[in-house]
C-alpha cells in the first residue's frame, strides 16, 4: 500500500473531517494524562508526523515533557524540529525499527497514532508484545486504529480496531479510554501496570504495507 503522506495530511485542512475529529480525540487524550501527572514526563510518538498531535498539546499544558519524536519523512520531521520545545527531539528515522527509540525509553506516554492501520496484523501484535519494553511502570499508550482503511492491511473479520484491543488486553495492558466514533476512527488508551522489560537494543516491530 502506498501512500502520499503530505496528501494524507491535507485531510486536517478541513476541521469537519474525520481525520480531524481524530486529531482532537487524540489531543483530548494526551492533556488529560499531561495534565493529570504531578511529575515531569518522558513522551515517545512513533510516526510522529509533524508533532501536531503532541506539541500543541504540550505547549497549552505547559507540562515538563521531555522525549522522542520519530518521523521518517524529513520534510515532515523538519517541521515538527522546528516547533519542538527543547527537551523534545525529533529525529528523521524509522519508528519500526527498535533501534530509533535508543535514549528515550522507558516512556510514560507513548503514542502510536496512525500506524496500526498501515501494518499487518502479525506486526501490530508484535509491536504492542514489546510495548512493555518501551514503557515505564504506569506508562500509558494511545493509539488509533480505523474501522476499516481504504486497502485494509487487516484480515482480521470484524472491526480490526476489536482485534487491537484483544491483544493489548493479551499483553497485560488496562484499557482508560475508548472511544469509537460513528466516522470510523477509533481511540484507545491503555496503561502498562509495570515492570518495564528489558528495551529491545534493535530488530524489527513494523513495516508500513
């Protein structure tokens, strides 16, 4: 499946979009674990696009965040550089490859927005398998997933964002949140309650289809 990310993109241009509705849903998420923490934050977003899921969010709760935004397209990546507090890297790399996240894990956030949609369902089970690699006890995930996309990578029989449930659920995770909008995006949020493993030093969580 190929796919022009920065027409992708042009999708938020239009506020009554599905695509938007998502982006809020999303931002509603992160400041209410932003704003709920008594402590400074590490945050990880893997496909982190131009950070506008993370850093406006960041900057309006002025929490103490520090972390990792990974972006492999680096006109996408240089923006989000250009608006990231200090504190916040963005680095021009594959988030499906262990190896990116190197200096900014255990996490206490960590979103995987716009990904489990555009991988199979062999590697969205393999990436929240090591999730628990990644995060700090207490850590929180949130993550989307689309009741179906156009060339759905998923042959899972139901609605795919179900089977993404199951198996956080399977990995020992609690689900916070869900939230199922009528447009077909799905929201979740779930906790590891501890202990962090042993961070994968490289190998291969996902690969875009």
């Amino acid at each position: 499946m190929s796919r022009d990310w920065h027409d992708w993109y042009r999708g938020y241009d239009d506020p009554s979009s599905s695509l938007s509705r998502r982006l809020e849903t999303v931002r509603a998420c992160l400041e209410s674990l932003l704003r709920s923490a008594d402590r400074p934050l590490r945050l990880l977003s893997l496909c982190a696009g131009d950070g506008r899921d993370t850093l406006p969010v960041v900057a309006a709760t002025g929490a103490t965040v520090t972390g990792v935004l990974v972006e492999l397209d680096p006109v996408l990546a240089g923006r989000a550089r250009a608006a990231a507090p200090a504190g916040l890297e963005v680095r021009t790399a594959d988030a499906g490859t262990a190896a990116s996240y190197a200096g900014g894990v255990p996490a206490d956030v960590l979103l995987a927005c716009g990904v489990f949609g555009n991988v199979s369902d062999d590697d969205v089970a393999r990436t929240v398998t090591a999730l628990p690699s990644l995060l700090a006890p207490g850590g929180c995930v949130i993550w989307t997933r689309g009741r179906r996309v156009p060339q759905d990578p998923s042959t899972h029989a139901g609605d795919p964002a179900e089977l993404v449930r199951s198996l956080f659920a399977d990995a020992g995770f609690e689900e916070v949140s869900y939230v199922a909008d009528e447009s077909g995006f799905r929201v979740g949020v779930h906790e590891w309650p501890g202990p962090t493993r042993t961070p994968p030093a490289e190998g291969r969580l996902f690969s875009f289809v």
